[in-house]
C-alpha cells in the first residue's frame, strides 16, 4: 500500500517537474499593460507569443507608473528582477553602465533584424559594440493643437515662435478657463518638468548638454528658458498642474496647444471623441526645427530567470506584424524605421508631424551624458522651477545652472 | 526523548519572553535587519546589484557632509520638524483647554477634533493638494471671494509658502494627538489647586501661568520628544505626495533627498548615509526620550 503509494507520489512528483522544464512563465511588469493606447498592442504580442511558443505563456503584470521606477529599479538591485525591463532614454544608458542587462546581439542576428533599421536612439542601448535593449516604440514631439478653438479664436496654426505666442495669448480665456497652450508647472515632479520643457528648449535650439559638457548658458537655452518664463508669468498655462490634469483639460477642449507623442492621439480619441475630430497636429514652430523624443526601451535584466525566453519576446515585437500593429493599434511610431502603412498616414493625418519629427529628433537624454540623466533632471528641473516660482530671470537661470552643472560634471569626471 | 523540565519560577521568567518572541521575530525581519543593512549599505560604493560592491569607509558620509545640498536639506528637515513641534504643542494646547471646559454636546466636538489624526496620510495630503491648487483650489476661491485677499496665493508654488503650506497640513494631520495627550494631562492636574488659587486671588491667567504649565511639564517634554522624533524621521509622505522636495528643491528633507538618491539616481550608498544619518538624529533623541520616560518612573513611581 505504502509502496503504491510511493510509486504515484514520484510519478506526480516527475510529471510536475517535467513539466515545470517546458512551461515558463515570462514575467512582464509595467505601467503600459494600464494604457490605452499601449494594452492592445501588448496584448497582441502576449497572444501571438503564446500561440507560437506552445506552453510558455508571458505574464501581464500591470503596475501604475508612479511606483513603476521604483519597483522595478529596487527588483532589479535585490536581485529578484522581472523577465522584461522598460526604461525611457536616460534609464537605459544608465542601466547599461551598471552592467545589469544581458546583451541581445545574439538574438537580433538571429532574427535578421539589422541595426541601422532600428530608430537611431538605440544608440543608447549600445556599449562596446554590444546591444543591451530594443527600442519598443519612440515618441518625438509635435504640436497637437484644438481646431475648434482655434477657429473659435480666429487663429491660424502658428509657422514660427511670434506666431505661436501670439496664438497661445489670443487662445486664453480666463472667464472660460481656457489656456492657449499646456505645460508642467508644478513643483518636484523633476522628470516630467524636464520631459516637458525639452521640446521648447531644442526647438530654439538649445540645450543643457552637447558633447557630454554643459550648454545651459547658451543663447538659444536662454531664449527657450524665457519663452518658458513668459508662458509662467503672463499665467498662459495652467499653474500648479501636473501633466494627468493638465492633458485631461486638453481631452476636455480647454487647451488650444500641447506639445507631446503621436500616443497622446490614443488618449484623446478615447477621452472625447468631439475633441478628437478636432485634433490636428504641425512639427512644432520654433526656430531650430528640431525636436525631442523620448524612446522606451525594453531590455533584459541579467537577474532574469527565464532570460532566453523574453529575449524572444522582444524580437518577436520587432517583426512586421508587431511594428505595424505599434503604428495602427498604438498610433505611435515603433522601433523600426519604415514601418508606417501608407493607409496609417491616409487615415490619420495628424500623425505625418511625428513620423517626420521621428527621424531627426533628439533623445532628451544629456548629450553625452546620458548616464547621469536623472541628476542632470533634477539639477535642471530645480533651477527651472527657481525660475519660474522664485522668480529668477532666464538670464541667471542660464548661468547658475552653467555653473551647477559645470560641478556636477567635475565630480564625475573625478571619479 | 525525556521533556525538557523547567521550574515553576524559570518558566514564570521565561512566559514573557515566549510571548514577545513572536513580535520579535516580526520586527527583526521587516525591521532591524534592513536597517542594519541600509547601515552597512552606507560603508559601501553605489553598486546596483544583490551584492555589496566596494567598501569605501566613511567616504559616503564625507561626500553627503561636503555636498552642496546637505546644508539646505538638513536646514528644511529642522524648520520642517520646528514647525510642528511648535505648532502641534501651541495648536494641541489650546484645543486641550477648549475641550476640558464643560459644554453641550463637548463629546461630538472631541470626537471632531480626532477625525484629522484618523485620516490616512495619502488621502490627507490629495486632499489638500486640490485645496491648495492654484487655479482651482478651495482655499484661493474662498480667500478671494471673502475679500481677505486681491490675488491668487502660491501656496505651493513659491518658497517659503510651499514649506509653510506643506507643515500647516502636517500640523493638521497630528495635533490632535497633542490635544488628547494635553486633555489627559489636564485631567491630571487636582482641581483644588485651581480653587486654592482663586481663594488667593489668582485671575485665569495667573492660574494657568503657575498650575496648568507646570503641570504639563512631563506631557510636553514627551510630546516634543516623541514628535520631533515622527516628523523628523518620517518627513516623507506629505511632501513627496505634494511637491517632491520642490519648488527649487525649498522643500527637500533629508528623507526626500535619500529617497531621490536611491531610486532616482541609483545610489544606493549615498542613500544609505543620509538614512543612517536620519537614524543617528533620532536616535538621540530617542535615548533623551527614554531618559525623561526612566526619569518620570524614578521621580513619580
């Protein structure tokens, strides 16, 4: 009896055990399986894997992206790290630097994907020769604006910076609590500020970074930072708002102009579809034609327990199907280039702005110093809010930042 | 196997212990173990990973007392916890004295003077961060309609009116402790030390000037202990729910400024330093408190 019962016991015992050999659970973690511009496409990739990968299933884990850094940076350090990891620009180089992704080489020659077909921000996912992530999807900035209240207002869709201030005073309405145009003005979100504020300050040209040494005093900075200042001070966007309310307001036809990602499409065709058809996007006006973007990266961790598996993941998301569902499903730009249906383009018009604004913008990241990115924010974002709440004129804001970062960089370099 | 036998006065010895063990335990693991590994963590370089990378001595705390930011952020963190030890005693006194006096329906405003204390510290500062708001909040709409002001207030968005702002919901959030802390120390005090001051002659003032405070004394000493020690460690949630350390970094505390370098910057030993050093200040004046506390048993059984 006993010995029958062994013989079942080590049975279960060795099927359970086989069976655990094949199947893998690939752990996904992220704020995106929360977005409705993001869910479906994930979703389908979720599906598809599944289909092609008999046993192996990937697990949606959706965190909100307030704790989502935290959680996923303190995984990764305890040595108890997600399958799949997502990092925006600066987070991915300094991930890099830190050794704590497993190179993908290996799996993109396999899957025939060379790398010049990648967005050219995958440059920061490379070290020594090595890649370490893949570009997801890259969000470069345009100018959303609200064709109804701009012809409500009787304006025209700005061609240059006189222009676009012009429209943001004549588009505020403060008996209808309606601003011209909407960016961060709150206190301590140090990341949004600066994700914020980049578009304006490489649209005139500007910088904090170039070539890895401080630019924060350069004319065209200091000319962004007072066009910032003006916005402020003349109270043409909203005060003390984060982004959530302040891009709800827009959703809500309150703003007449954002600049933000072709995803914020996604957000304002399920939010209000009266202001959706009255969406309409141009490169933004200001003097450099240049842009920024922000590009999400997934990668590896080298604490990964099902390392090969997710790695497959990611390559299946770089096949043709995947990227054009990025494109039709996300209405965002995916990590290859050329992948946008020309049916895309012809439904959706607005998105031409960003398609061009893709392929030459700059990763807000610091040039050259993209792996301190989140001091430099919180240095930059501390001396734009001394400027804009304490008030500092963009003139010494330039300079005391100059000098704060010329420090900063000195430490580093010491090291 | 014989049953390992225990005198009746050794097991009586030993009952407490068993039942603190469990407590124990608990503590040790969600506790004392990761604060003495944040210790330790702070004798070690900024490596990410399981293990502890390289050992660098003081170096972390000789970077963080040399920094440009300590000064300031050691500066917020004391007017931070200043600030509400004065105005959780002063606030919590004067709600005390207004609750002892006889009055209908005394029981219901008591249980009101509660309700801040019971109100979770997330819910708490959202709350206020939408009264504060400046283009919507309560606060400006009823300033202004009241006439009490011409313009809308920075309440968050300037220095020094964030950090002023940001305590005010911190006080709110804690002097009801100091007022049912004060009311049972008012308790305290025997009535006929009040009748015999007014046979003398003594006017309220004067009752409350010699009686009530010295009174007190004990309640206040410990009161300004123990929330020195909760504001001081614990300047976390209200401000990074409301301004993350800002505007222009006005509002950073020590805490802010370690949680930034943790999980902002990835500096896991720097971050460690200024918690062992948020650690170290507390801890003093823990041990004051323990000392008034052994003081108070030795002097009044």
């Amino acid at each position: 009896m006993s010995r029958s019962l062994m013989r079942i016991l080590s049975a279960t015992a060795l099927t359970l055990l086989s069976a655990n050999a094949v199947a893998a659970d690939v752990l996904w973690p992220s704020f995106m399986w929360g977005e409705p511009n993001n869910e479906p496409v994930m979703t389908l990739l979720k599906q598809k894997f599944e289909a092609e990968n008999p046993g192996n299933t990937v697990k949606s884990v959706t965190v909100p992206i307030a704790a989502f850094w935290d959680k996923q940076f303190a995984d990764i350090a305890s040595g108890n790290a997600a399958d799949v990891a997502t990092m925006y620009d600066p987070d991915v180089r300094a991930y890099v630097e830190a050794d704590l992704l497993e190179s993908l080489d290996s799996y993109l020659a396999a899957a025939g994907i060379p790398m010049d077909k990648l967005v050219p921000t995958e440059k920061l996912a490379q070290k020594g020769g090595k890649t370490y992530a893949i570009p997801f999807q890259i969000n470069a900035r345009a100018l959303f604006y609200n064709d109804k209240l701009f012809r409500e207002a009787d304006v025209q869709p700005p061609k240059n910076v006189d222009e676009m201030m012009a429209a943001i005073r004549k588009l505020r309405k403060p008996e209808a609590q309606q601003f011209g145009y909407a960016t961060i003005s709150k206190p301590g979100a140090a990341n949004l500020l600066y994700i914020e504020i980049m578009p304006i300050v490489v649209g005139f040209g500007g910088g904090f970074f170039k070539d890895g040494k401080p630019s924060a005093n350069s004319a065209q900075t200091v000319a962004a930072l007072k066009f910032l200042k003006t916005l402020y001070d003349e109270q043409l966007i909203p005060r003390g708002m984060d982004t959530p309310t302040y891009r709800q307001l827009f959703v809500q036809g309150k703003v007449g102009m954002y600049a933000t990602g072709g995803f914020f499409a996604s957000v304002v065709a399920n939010g209000n579809k009266e202001t959706y058809a009255d969406l309409r996007s141009e490169p933004l006006p200001l003097p450099s034609g240049q842009t920024m973007s922000i590009t999400v990266f997934l990668g590896v961790p080298k604490a990964a327990k099902n390392k090969d598996l997710a790695a497959k993941l990611l390559m299946r998301m770089l096949k043709d199907d995947m990227q054009g569902a990025i494109v039709t499903m996300g209405k965002t730009h995916p990590g290859r280039i050329g992948m946008i249906p020309a049916s895309f383009l012809q439904e959706n018009p607005w998105f031409k702005a960003f398609e061009q604004a893709t392929l030459t913008a700059r990763s807000y990241a610091p040039d050259g110093a993209e792996q301190y990115g989140n001091e430099i924010v919180k240095i930059v974002a501390e001396h734009v809010e001394a400027m804009l709440f304490t008030g500092v004129s963009a003139e010494n804001t330039g300079e005391d930042l100059q000098k704060a970062l010329s420090a900063f960089i000195a430490t580093k370099t010491k090291q | 196997m014989r049953a390992l036998r225990l005198g009746s006065s050794t097991r009586e010895a030993l009952t407490p212990y068993a039942f603190l063990l469990p407590s124990f335990i608990a503590l040790a693991i969600v506790f004392f173990y990761p604060m003495l590994r944040a210790v330790l963590l702070s004798f070690y370089g900024n490596t990410v990973g399981a293990g502890l990378g390289k050992f660098v001595g003081l170096e972390q705390y000789a970077t963080v007392i040399s920094s440009a930011y300590f000064p300031r952020v050691l500066w917020t963190s004391v007017l931070w916890t200043a600030g509400n030890v004065v105005f959780v005693l002063g606030i919590g006194l004067a709600t005390a004295l207004l609750l002892d006096r006889r009055f209908p329906g005394r029981a219901g405003v008591r249980a009101l003077f509660i309700l801040p204390w019971a109100i979770p510290y997330v819910a708490a500062a959202l709350i206020w961060g939408w009264i504060f708001d400046y283009e919507y909040g309560v606060l400006n709409y009823l300033l202004r309609t009241t006439g009490a002001v011409d313009h809308k207030i920075n309440f968050l968005l300037g220095c020094p009116t964030a950090l002023a702002s940001l305590t005010g919901v911190s006080v709110w959030k804690l002097f009801p402790l100091g007022t049912v802390m004060f009311l049972a120390g008012l308790q305290t005090i025997p009535a006929e030390y009040y009748e015999a001051a007014k046979v003398d002659g003594a006017n309220p003032l004067q009752s409350f000037r010699y009686i009530t405070l010295p009174g007190l004394r004990n309640v206040t000493i410990m009161l300004t202990l123990l929330i020195t020690i909760w504001t001081f460690g614990r300047a976390f949630t209200i401000i990074f729910l409301l301004t993350e350390g800002g505007p222009a970094g006005c509002t950073e505390t020590i805490v802010i400024r370690s949680y930034l370098e943790a999980f902002k910057f990835f500096h896991i030993g720097t971050a460690s330093a200024l918690g062992t050093i948020v650690l170290a200040i507390s801890l003093a004046f823990s041990l004051a408190y323990l000392a008034f506390m052994h003081r108070s048993r030795l002097v009044y059984g």
